[in-house]
C-alpha cells in the first residue's frame, strides 16, 4: 500500500547529526548533502510513483523518495550496489541527503531497491512512461523557477553509451543463441537434438570458438545456419511464445538467407546496424561513429544556455538505440520542451537537420543554431541557394530573398507544391561581380532572372544564415554542452554502464543528469551567488534537527551523561 514519507520533515530527539559538533553541522549543511536534500529530495513529489503500489491494505511501502534519491546518488557517484548499502549504512552525508538524521533508523535492503528498479521497468515496458523521466522534469522545473533561470535559450548534443553485455564475436553470438535455445527445450526434446545441439553447449561459447582451428569460422557459420534454419521450422508449435525461440528467430533472419543457390551466411556489410548485439540486450544496436564502433545506446541531452543565467542546468534526457539520428530525438523532444520552458532557439551541431525538424520548429517558433550543417558545400565556382537570406512568415512560407548582393525581391509558389521562384532585374544581375557564380537562369518569355528553390533549400538556406549570424556574434552557445555530456558519463569511466537494456540505460542517465544538476546547484551557492535562502538551505535543515525544547534538553543534560558514562568505564577498568 502506498503512503508518502513526510517523516524527514519531523526531526527525532536524539540524532547523529545533533552529536556532531557545530563547526562539522555547519560544513554538512554546506556540502552537497544539504543541498541534495533541500533541492532534490524535498521536490520528489512521490504520488508520480503511487501508481506502482496497490490500493489494498497491507504493510506500508518503503518511502520512495528515499528510492529515488538512493537511485540518483547510485548513478550519480558511479556505485555499485554493495557501495550504495554501505553508504547507506554508513555515511552520514548520504544518510542526511535522503532525510535522515540519524544512522540507526530506516531499514533497508538491496532487494527492495531491485523491486522498485523492476516495477519501474515494467510499467515502462506496458504503458511506455518512464515514471522516473517525470519525477526528474517536475524536479527540475521547480529547480528553474526557484532560481529565476531563463529557458528561452536551449543547446543539445548526445553522445554513446555501452550496457553491460558481452562483446562477442559474430560466431560466438550464434552459438550463445543455441545455448539459450537448448536451456529453453523440454528434457523429451534435450534428447531429441543432443547430438545436434551437444558439441556447442557441452562448453562456454567463448570456448567453443577458441578450439576452432584457423580457417574453421566460414564453414562453421553455414554448419549453424542449417541448424538454426531445422530448428527454427521443428519448434515454432511448442515453443514460439518463448524468448529464446524468438531470439532464434531473430539471429536467423538476420545473418542467413535462402536464395537460388540454398543457404548463405551474410557478409559482414549486409548486416543491419540494429542487428541483435547480444542475446543479453535486445535493445542494444551498433553505430559507427568517426571511424570507432560503438555497441550500445545514444543518450541526447538538452540544457538551458541563456548568457544571463549565473548557471545551467538539464532539462531533458532522451536515451534510444545507437542507430537513432540525432534528429529524430530533437524533433521528438519538442512539443516536451515547448510545453516546459520558453525555448526560442536551440543550438546543435550539424547532426540534428531534417526537413521534419525543420517543419517542427517552424510549426513552433523557434529557430535553430548549428555548429556545422549536413550536405553538399558550395564549390568555389558556384553560388549555392544556402547564400541568399529568404524572409519567411510565421508558417515557414517564404516571402522575400535577398541575394548576396543585396537585391531583393518577393518570392512566389511554384506550380508544384513545395517549390518557389524569385524573380530579379537582369539589368542588376549583369553588373554583379558574383554573376559568374549564380545559380540564377534567365526567362526566355520575360526580361528576368529566376532562382528556383525547393522548401527543403530554402530550409537549409536559413540555417546557413543563423549559422553566420551565431559566427558574427563570436558565441558558440552550443559548445559547453560538451562538458555537460562528459559530467553525465564521468561516473561510469569508459561510458559503459553496468546495467542493460534501453529501460535501464535510461533511467540512469536520468539519474547521473539529476545528480549532475545538484553538483551545479551546489557550486552556484557555495560561490555566494544564490539568494539568501537557499543559502541557508542545508543549515535550516539542521537546525529542525536540533532546534527542538527535546532536543535542547538532551544536549544541556548530554555533558553530565558524558561525565558519568567516563567515571563508570574508570571504575570497572581498575577492578
């Protein structure tokens, strides 16, 4: 049964936090902790996570903002699950980020943290809402209001990120599928394809392959794929609900086809980048970035940018299969950050063009700033359509342009939808010193030049004049997000996480960029420029814990208890 904890709100009479002397309660509530607690727990709105919990009555649910706060410092320091239940148990500063002031109360488990990390995955997994995704929105929108931050500037980038699976040869990978496979059979059909099945699964895959002689791989492969193919046809009546069998199912149509001359083993560039990777992670796609292979998942990332904020902060985490462009998650975050903050512009680099995002923004007022732009560049003997300046309306339809030189003239639809013409003076043209270069052509019926323009160039056109607009200003707005991503990915070392699949990836992406926001918020105060109250936030916290007519009693009686506990210990050790 579901109930909300406000028990931390409710300071006890005696606490580790009021033993400790004021010099050390003054420096906890100026570290992190403090700033943890006030911040980011004390905003958990925990009814988000009721919808886990039965109506039923029955023994309370262990507090969930204690949960989510033990989940956020987990990724947020790069633990392991032991270290989490140590710092549970033994730190002070994790015990007083999540509302306690003692380390004797709260009862924990690792098992009931594995609960909650499996319910939040299969609520995603049957609704497709990622319940720790809003907690971390609502959170960081009371962040942004609390400190008067502007959102109408936005940056985004996104970066790889490995989960925790083997990385395995291609012959390795069809022969931990057959493993699986066996493990999934009944013992009447174990004894049906034993001598089949027996001299791969009688060892590690890995050690299969290792006793393979030099040359042995390529003939091995088809050897498999004849096997997969009779499996495949033998047990889809008896076993085509079962994971494995649709794992087989899977491997099979992706490195084997049947053709004219029979079975063939695919080649290596006929394999899709969204191929199974491991049979540990289904999610799990292959993406070739700047010549380096990558085997896991994308993360994108989008954080305010406004010059006039004293700091930024992360607004929204998006996490997909590797092989996803990175325009797709921005289109897909759009309507999200319209909704939630004031954007204006967003700075990306050259990754995140498309004609659907072009059309997003434009349905959505706002304007996009890139680094570097996808597509074909101008040559040094031809103008491109990206030099002139269009003028749009506030539905994208282009009204005017302005070519290099300056002349301008009104734009009007073509007779096929999606294009246009612009029509200029020749008599202008043939004195310009660019008119060698421009892609103008001149009108055999009228004395004009004509540019004939698709949306889609047009679309890039202006791109290219935000582009040199940002040059102009010498700012790159979009250049520091590159550190936010190295601050989410800092605590998991190479970039692998130790959790798989795109449910799990996520959620602690979300976490490390919770986590990675405290970090800011706490900088941004410990240097002085925070209000008075949040100054004083952690300090406020401590004195509920020791600020009480109890507690005040306890600490003038706590120097007498002292004399007396020294003078029993003297007595006995002379005896």
């Amino acid at each position: 049964m579901f109930h909300k904890n406000d028990k931390h709100l409710q300071k006890p009479m005696f606490s580790s936090l009021f033993d400790l002397p004021d010099k050390e309660k003054e420096r906890l509530s100026r570290s992190w902790a403090g700033i943890f607690y006030k911040e980011f727990f004390c905003r958990i709105d925990e009814d988000i996570f009721a919808i886990l919990y039965s109506d039923n009555a029955s023994r309370p649910n262990i507090p969930v903002n204690v949960l989510v706060g033990l989940e956020t410092l987990k990724a947020g320091f790069g633990w392991s699950d032991a270290e989490l239940e140590d710092a549970y148990h033994f730190n002070l500063q994790v015990r007083f980020a999540i509302g306690y002031s003692s380390l004797d109360t709260g009862h924990f488990e690792l098992r009931t943290m594995y609960n909650f990390r499996r319910r939040l995955v299969q609520y995603m997994q049957e609704t497709g809402e990622n319940l720790l995704e809003e907690m971390f929105e609502q959170v960081t929108d009371e962040q942004i209001a609390k400190l008067r931050l502007k959102t109408n500037k936005l940056r985004m980038d996104s970066t790889q990120m490995g989960s925790n699976m083997r990385q395995m040869s291609r012959l390795q990978l069809l022969v931990e599928v057959l493993h699986r496979v066996w493990r999934m059979l009944e013992e009447s059909d174990q004894a049906r394809y034993k001598q089949m099945l027996m001299p791969y699964v009688k060892n590690t895959s890995g050690q299969y392959v290792y006793h393979l002689k030099p040359g042995e791989g390529q003939s091995q492969l088809l050897v498999i794929g004849d096997q997969m193919r009779r499996l495949v046809g033998e047990l889809t009546t008896d076993y085509q609900q079962e994971s494995a069998y649709q794992v087989l199912v899977r491997v099979y149509g992706e490195h084997f086809v049947q053709d004219a001359d029979g079975l063939r083993a695919k080649s290596g560039q006929e394999l899709s980048a969204d191929s199974l990777q491991a049979v540990d992670d289904w999610e799990a796609s292959y993406r070739k970035k700047k010549g380096v292979g990558y085997r896991g998942y994308v993360t994108n990332v989008t954080e305010t940018c406004e010059p006039d904020n004293d700091l930024q902060l992360i607004v929204k985490v998006q996490t997909e299969p590797n092989t996803t462009d990175d325009a797709v998650m921005l289109d897909e975050a759009v309507p999200n950050l319209v909704e939630r903050t004031d954007v204006a512009e967003i700075h990306t680099d050259g990754g995140y063009n498309s004609s659907k995002v072009d059309q997003t923004l434009q349905t959505n007022g706002i304007e996009q700033f890139q680094t570097a732009i996808r597509g074909n560049k101008s040559s040094d003997d031809r103008l491109g359509v990206s030099e002139f300046v269009f003028t749009s309306d506030d539905e994208g339809q282009p009204q005017r342009v302005r070519c290099p030189q300056g002349q301008d003239v009104e734009v009007q639809p073509a007779r096929k939808e999606g294009r246009f013409t612009a029509l200029f003076d020749p008599d202008i043209c043939q004195t310009c010193p660019l008119f060698a270069k421009c892609p103008t052509q001149p009108l055999r019926r009228k004395p004009k030049r004509v540019l004939r323009v698709t949306q889609q160039q047009i679309n890039v056109a202006h791109r290219h004049a935000n582009r040199r607009q940002a040059k102009a200003s010498g700012r790159n707005l979009r250049s520091a997000v590159e550190a936010t991503v190295r601050s989410l990915k800092h605590p998991f070392g190479n970039g692998k996480l130790p959790v798989r699949g795109k449910r799990r990836v996520s959620m602690m992406m979300i976490a490390s960029a919770a986590m990675t926001n405290v970090r800011r918020i706490w900088r941004y105060q410990m240097d002085g420029n925070a209000p008075q109250n949040n100054l004083k936030a952690g300090k406020n916290a401590l004195k509920q814990a020791s600020v009480t007519p109890l507690n005040w009693v306890s600490s003038f009686f706590a120097p007498i208890f002292a004399l007396f506990e020294l003078l029993f210990f003297y007595r006995f050790a002379h005896i």
